[in-house]
C-alpha cells in the first residue's frame, strides 16, 4: 500500500465522486464530422467531390474528397499514444487506410438511407450541436493570459496547499472502518481512548509508536502513521480545515467522522508554485468565465 491510499480510504465517497466529474470533464471529443454526399458515379475527374474553398485534398473516396484539414483534425483527436504511433510518414499512410475505410462505411451508410432513420438522425443532430457549442467556447472565450492565471494565483493562493502528514485512527462502534483487532468499543469509550492517546502525544509521545501500536488505520499504521502528502480538499471538511490551519509540528485534537476518530500530527507544509499550476488554472479561468458567458446567454433566452 502507498502513503496516498491511507487519504483514499478515508475519502473513498468524495473521490469517487471527483473521478466521476473527471472522467467526464476528460472524455476525448471525437465528434462526427459530415461529409461530401456519395455519388455512386465511378470515380472520374468529372464526378469528383470539390474540397470547399479550394483546401488541399489529400485523397478521394469514391470520388469523395478528404482534405488536408479534414485529415489532420482525425489525427489530432486521437489519444497521444496512438498520434506518437501515427505521426511518421508510415503512420500517416496506415491513418489514411483507416480513413478510408471509415468513409465507406459512411458511404454505405448513406447508400442505405441510415441517415434518415431516429436514432441515427438524432445522434447527428446531438453530434453537430456539440461541435457548434465547442466552436462557439473556443470562440467566446480565447485561452487566459498570463495577467489572468497570475491573478487566480493570488486570490487563491491558499487553496494550493499540500501537508505531510501522519495519521492515527481509532475505531467506534458504528464507523465504517472497522479495528484491527477484537471488537470496536462504542462511541464515548472511542472518544476516550482517543483522548487519552491525544494527552500522550501532546506530552512528547512518539507518534509513530504509538500509531504502530495501537491505530486502526492498517493502510498507515505499519509505517508509523505516516500518509505522505495531502493537497487541500482531499479529506473531509473537518479534517481539511484542522490540517490546513495547523503549523508545522502540531497535532490535531481528535476529530469524529463516518469512518472514526482521527488524530493528526503535521510534519510538513508547503505550497505549490504557480509554474505547477499554470496549465490547471488557465483551464479553471476559462471555465469559469464560459459558465458565466453561458448563464447570461441563458437568462437573456
């Protein structure tokens, strides 16, 4: 077990909802792109499908024209890897092989009137209105300055702070993490248990013997309590806001919560700099001043 999983496990509930956001917020865009109709003309000078605005045309389909820009917009929607396995020459004639065969796949399609049929209409027309909502974001909202991102910093400046930690836990009738051993004694005789183990420490009692000892938080208790490095929001509130106001050195009283009573000793604190940060918070800028841009569209709809 890493010094991380002992954070993991007493925030499982809010993790699992922030991985959630996140897998959402990440997902890759990779929207259907309308393209020229398909002719079922053999594919002669005279029948081939014009590129609109006179773009490069890198190859036909059927007579079908596939751009330059159309091309490379396939390439950069895939995932880095596979561009990295893409992006030789070699890989390029390998991605036209594969767009080749996606575009008469789409040509069958239209051949076949699928186009035509609900569902298949309706993913189209969701499809183009994500790609328009897309356009008009990159549009509406340019990417940050550098006066913008070192402005958030400041303001903000305490919401990027991290803490070494150590940690003990000790198990009441009730919580969800349950005592390394025997049974879990109830919620008052925990709380004096945990008292008592607060009393030592804060007359010079080893904290890591004491942890190896007697905490129920098996991730930790091995290695003294010690759970590494935390940022600001990934315990609970209570928790998060005795850490975060502690100094250097101090130990935490002890704290009830769902999975039971902790008790913290702090033996680092630090705060990451704007170079960490950057590429994070021109993200979080332009996030917020689109969700602005969006909300005054809707009041005024």
């Amino acid at each position: 077990m890493t010094k991380r999983d002992a954070a993991i496990g007493i925030t499982s509930a809010v993790v699992a909802g922030a991985l959630c956001y996140a897998l959402a917020v990440m997902r890759p865009q990779l929207p259907a792109k309308l393209s020229h109709p398909f002719s079922s003309t053999p594919p002669t000078e005279t029948s081939t499908t014009a590129a609109p605005g006179g773009a490069k045309v890198v190859m036909h389909v059927n007579g079908q024209s596939v751009t330059e820009q159309e091309f490379m917009t396939i390439y950069r929607q895939l995932p880095e890897d596979m561009q990295r396995q893409y992006a030789s020459e070699t890989g390029k004639m390998m991605l036209a092989e594969q767009t080749i065969r996606i575009k008469l796949l789409e040509q069958e399609a239209r051949r076949l009137g699928l186009e035509r049929e609900p569902n298949v209409a309706a993913q189209l027309e969701a499809d183009q209105s994500n790609i328009l909502a897309n356009a008009a974001a990159e549009k509406l909202i340019p990417t940050p300055n550098e006066q913008a991102v070192q402005e958030f910093y400041s303001k903000n400046k305490g919401r990027f702070d991290s803490a070494d930690v150590s940690h003990i836990l000790i198990a009441y009738a009730g919580g969800t993490i349950p005592p390394r051993s025997g049974k879990a004694p109830p919620l008052e005789a925990a709380k004096q248990k945990a008292n008592d183990v607060y009393q030592q420490l804060k007359a010079g009692g080893d904290f890591a013997a004491i942890a190896r000892k007697i905490s129920d938080d098996g991730q930790t208790a091995k290695a003294g309590g010690q759970m590494g490095v935390i940022s600001r929001g990934m315990l609970p509130p209570p928790l998060d806001d005795q850490i975060f106001a502690a100094n250097k050195g101090d130990i935490t009283p002890p704290t009830v919560t769902q999975f039971g009573i902790h008790i913290f000793k702090v033996t680092g604190r630090a705060t990451q700099s704007i170079d960490q940060l950057r590429t994070g918070i021109a993200q979080r800028v332009r996030q917020e001043k689109l969700r602005d841009r969006v909300e005054s569209l809707r009041k005024a709809a």
